[in-house]
C-alpha cells in the first residue's frame, strides 16, 4: 500500500522555496538529489488494466525496469492511498515471462495474452529530499517539474509529492499535510499523474 500527499505548486518560486528550505513541519531535509524520470503507461487493447481500476506504469532506471501496477482513486483530499505491486525486469518482456510475482499474476489475469502498448510518456525532472526526525526516516519529498504529451496536446505543471516511508507514521504525514496547506498555502492534487495525463487525452 503506497501512502502520499499530492499538492499543486503554483510557480517556480514556491518550488525552489521547497527545494532549500531546512525543515518542513518539524522534520528535518536532506539535501536534494535531482533525477531525470521517464515514464511509459501501459495498457492492452481495449484497456482492461484502466476498466480493472489500475495503471501500469514502465520506468527505466539504471538498476534494470521497474513495472508498477498501481490502484485509481483512493483520495481523501491531498492523501492518496493505493494499491501497490511492483516487479523489476531486466528487458522488456511480455508479462508471461516476467519473474513471478504479484505484479505478473496481476497483469496476466487482466490481460491475459494480450500484448501491453504504450498509451502515453510523461517526463519529470524530480527533485528528490528524505524527510527525517532524528534517526528515523519518516518520509520522501519529491518536487517534480512534469512534462506530459497525450495526442496533440501537451502539458506542463509542478508538484510535491510526500510520501510515506516504512518508519513513518499516519500521524506525521497528516502534519506535514496540514504544514504544506496551511503554512504553504498549497492546494491539495486529487489526481494521480497518470489520471491527469488520461484527462488530457480526452480532450485531445
């Protein structure tokens, strides 16, 4: 289960604000470490992983691809809550042959033989900050400058994404919650990059 805030910045000020500021609602910031991201979703003909409430999302990183099947919806207000199965693959390879997994299982069982296609590419340069009290690593602030193209339309914007890692608690990510809006005055993003992207391409 991935636990995160998604809120809207509104310019790039607020967005270097975030990237040097030393403390954010009490915890402490690591330096931040930037990182080009590149991503492709992916879905068969007829697109039964969207009807089944998920995307799937292919990421290329140095470590090998990474496929993340993610659940749709799950936002209460800037907190998004969502179902999480992810599995690395040396190349890229039909579902039937990747490791076993959940992720596979998954895939397989809304696909089925069916090849995966590209639907669309989103890019972001994402700035990327550990969020700590003490020894323990609460959570991962990520400041991302999104670029999406869907048809003919394009689309840029900037966000911050909080997500909660493995020593923190619901409890801290709801104070950092309520730093970014109150104090920030930023405004919570229900959307997923993903779901976004898909409203973009309605209006292409």
């Amino acid at each position: 289960m991935e636990i995160e805030a998604k809120f809207v910045l509104p310019d790039m000020d607020t967005f270097q604000r975030l990237q040097t500021v030393d403390r954010l609602a009490g915890f402490a910031l690591s330096a931040g470490r930037v990182k080009q991201v590149r991503d492709t979703y992916l879905d068969a003909v007829g697109r039964p992983i969207l009807i089944a409430g998920y995307a799937c999302r292919r990421r290329e990183q140095s470590e090998g691809i990474l496929i993340t099947l993610k659940g749709l919806g799950g936002a209460q207000g800037a907190v998004h809550r969502r179902e999480e199965l992810e599995i690395w693959i040396p190349s890229d390879l039909p579902p039937a042959q990747w490791p076993p997994s959940p992720a596979r299982e998954r895939v397989l069982q809304l696909i089925g033989p069916a090849p995966l296609l590209p639907l669309f590419e989103l890019q972001q340069t994402r700035t990327v900050r550990l969020m700590t009290q003490d020894e323990r690593l609460v959570a991962e602030l990520s400041l991302d400058d999104v670029y999406v193209k869907s048809g003919n339309r394009e689309q840029a914007y900037l966000e911050v994404e909080v997500e909660l890692k493995s020593q923190g608690k619901e409890d801290d990510l709801s104070d950092i919650v309520a730093c970014l809006r109150d104090e920030w005055k930023l405004k919570p993003e229900p959307l997923s990059k993903f779901e976004r992207a898909l409203a973009l391409e309605t209006l292409s």
